[in-house]
C-alpha cells in the first residue's frame, strides 16, 4: 500500500473515533516516511500519532511524540508545526493535571497562532486555556474563554469547534452550580455531533448530559446518558474519558443508596486513572468513597480518605477539589462549613449527606 494510501486510511478511522486502527497506521506510515528521510512526512506522524495516543490516554507517549514533533518542525523553521505540537503537549500536560505546564505551553502557541493570523488556532488555544482554567478552579473566567472560543468558531462555521465549546461550557456550568444551563449547553452540543456522526463529541455529551441530570436529581436519565457514553468510550478505546463516565456512575448510584454499585464502579474507575496518572481523576474517587465510608458508618476510612482528596488537591492546586474535601470534613466535624466555595466564585451550599458534588 502507498503512504499516501495508508496515511488516508489513518485519518478515515480518526475520524471515526477508531484511534487503535488508527494509530497503528499512522506509525506504518512513519516508518516509511523515516526509510525515505521525509522531514514532513515524518512530522505529519508524529503530530497525528500525538494526538492519537492522548486520545486515548497514554500521555506519556503522547509527549513523547510531541516533543520528537517540535524538535524536528523548529529544525524546518516550521512555526505552524511547532505551534500545533506545544499545544498538543500542553493538552497532555493538562490531562495529567499539570495545569501550570498546560497553560505555558498554551500561552506559547497562542502567540505563535496570533503572530501567523491563524483564527482556527486561535480559536483552539482559547478552547484548550478555558479547560485548563476550569481545572485550576478559575470557573468564571473559563466560562469567558469557552464563550471567546467558540464565538471564532461560529464565525469560521467549524462545526466540530462549536460542538466541543458546547461541551465545555456545559461543564465548566455544572462546577458554577448552573446545571439547567450544563444540560442546555451538553444537549446542544449531542445533537450537533449526531448529525455530524462524530462518536466521540456524542459520548462527551451524553456524559455531560448524564452528570448535568445527576446534579437536577433525575437519576434515571442521568444513567441512561452515563450508558450510552460507556458504550461509546469502550468502542473507541478512550479510556481517559470512560474513566470518568465510570465515576459519574459510581456518584449516580451512591445519590440512589447503592452503594456495593457505586464502590464498584468507583473502584474500577481509580484503577484506570492510576494507569493514566490522573490526580484530578483520583482525588474525584476519594471523595466519593470517603461519603460512601460516612454513609456506612466507616468514619476512621472516611477520614483517611477525605484527608488524602485534601492534601493531594492542595499539592495540585486543584481549587475546587480542594473545596469539596474541606466542606466533608468540616460536616464530620459537626458543622458543615461552604465558605471554602466564595473564593472561587461558586454558590454550593451542601447541607448534608449525600454530598453530590459536581
């Protein structure tokens, strides 16, 4: 088969959401294009091949590739490349819960997208630092970014752009407390990608919609959508984004007093994001077990836990994580305390177990 026949094949099972097969044919093309010494063919492989791997979780080789890809663009004086792999890299860095390195690898490439006039990464820088913020715990001015992000992409009629902007915004609404506002942005955003037929944007908004459901305490459809991204995710090897599909079951079913389904549910998930080294993903899991030890009466665990979620969200200058193992301890302590949420903007005022945190 001819490269250029292999490397359509690639980007035909990208498309798709099919990132295994795709992947296995980007890395034929690459050695092909290093037999031939082909400088670009090479750096077209190794961007694709970096954002494949961080498709579907493995961030340490997505960085890899990433790295291998700016090293040889800024060889070529390729400054668009060299753009497009640091913000690669900063997404991986972001998934890994290193925002700090997230947001200066983004700042980068945005000066860079500015500088080439290029609206289109613009646009995606602005979508990938709006994400990162929400991480941080700056929510407010994550909603601002998503709304930047995706008024370029409107304007450039990208429909995909819109869509994952919807997507974003519908989260970063559910951490305000504005969850009418996540299930509107995530329902939006789910009928965008079925017209589109994009399989991934339909399982992050069928997530999205599952945990906006959650929060409104409708727990039926909340696991309805929750299946339906699980589905997905398995079908296309996302293990990232299906380890969190398997917390938010995990959170529906201790809202609902099932606990042995929660924990397992909960327990698979930390599994998987100790394999993808997510903190952020891990303290989730934390926090959902250490109410689950509240609710069963195990307080000794409960606290051990609670007091990990802490000191680790802490470390990691995760704000609102923070906030969420503060408020369950201030309640084992007697009195529930929601001042912790005022410095980050939101407006949560728990009043007692369940804690059903966004």
């Amino acid at each position: 088969m001819e490269i250029e026949s292999i490397l359509n094949q690639a980007e035909k099972f990208r498309e798709k959401s099919l990132y295994p097969q795709s992947l296995r044919l980007f890395k034929r093309a690459l050695r092909r294009y290093t037999k031939l010494c082909d400088h670009d063919g090479i750096l077209h492989c190794l961007l694709s091949i970096g954002d494949t791997y961080r498709m579907v979780g493995n961030f340490d080789a997505a960085v890899k590739n990433y790295s291998d890809a700016i090293t040889l663009a800024r060889k070529n004086k390729d400054s668009m490349s060299v753009a497009d792999a640091i913000i690669g890299l900063g997404l991986s860095f972001r998934a890994q819960g290193k925002w700090r390195e997230a947001i200066q690898s983004i700042h980068t490439s945005k000066k860079i997208y500015l500088r080439q006039g290029d609206s289109e990464g613009l646009a995606f820088t602005l979508w990938a630092e709006a994400g990162t913020l929400r991480i941080r715990g700056k929510i407010r001015e994550a909603i601002k970014t998503f709304q930047s992000s995706l008024k370029i992409y409107r304007l450039l009629k990208h429909q995909s752009g819109i869509g994952y902007c919807l997507c974003g915004l519908g989260g970063t609404s559910r951490v305000a407390g504005r969850f009418d506002d996540s299930l509107a942005y995530y329902t939006a955003a789910n009928r965008l990608f079925s017209t589109m037929d994009d399989i991934f944007g339909k399982a992050y908004s069928y997530c999205g919609m599952g945990n906006a459901c959650r929060m409104l305490k409708d727990y039926k459809r909340a696991l309805d959508h929750l299946r339906n991204a699980t589905t997905l995710y398995r079908k296309i090897g996302d293990i990232v984004s299906y380890s969190y599909t398997l917390w938010s079951l995990g959170a529906t079913y201790m809202m609902t007093g099932n606990y042995k389904q929660a924990c397992d549910y909960i327990f698979n998930a930390m599994k998987l994001f100790k394999k993808t080294k997510d903190p952020r993903g891990i303290i989730y899991c934390r926090l959902c077990l250490g109410e689950i030890d509240l609710l069963t009466d195990r307080n000794v665990q409960a606290k051990r836990q609670l007091l990990t979620a802490l000191s680790e969200s802490i470390k990691h200058g995760f704000a609102v994580e923070k906030c969420h193992a503060a408020t369950i301890l201030s309640y084992m302590n007697g009195k529930i305390d929601n001042r912790c949420y005022n410095r980050p903007g939101l407006k949560f005022r728990f009043q007692g177990l369940p804690f059903n945190i966004p």
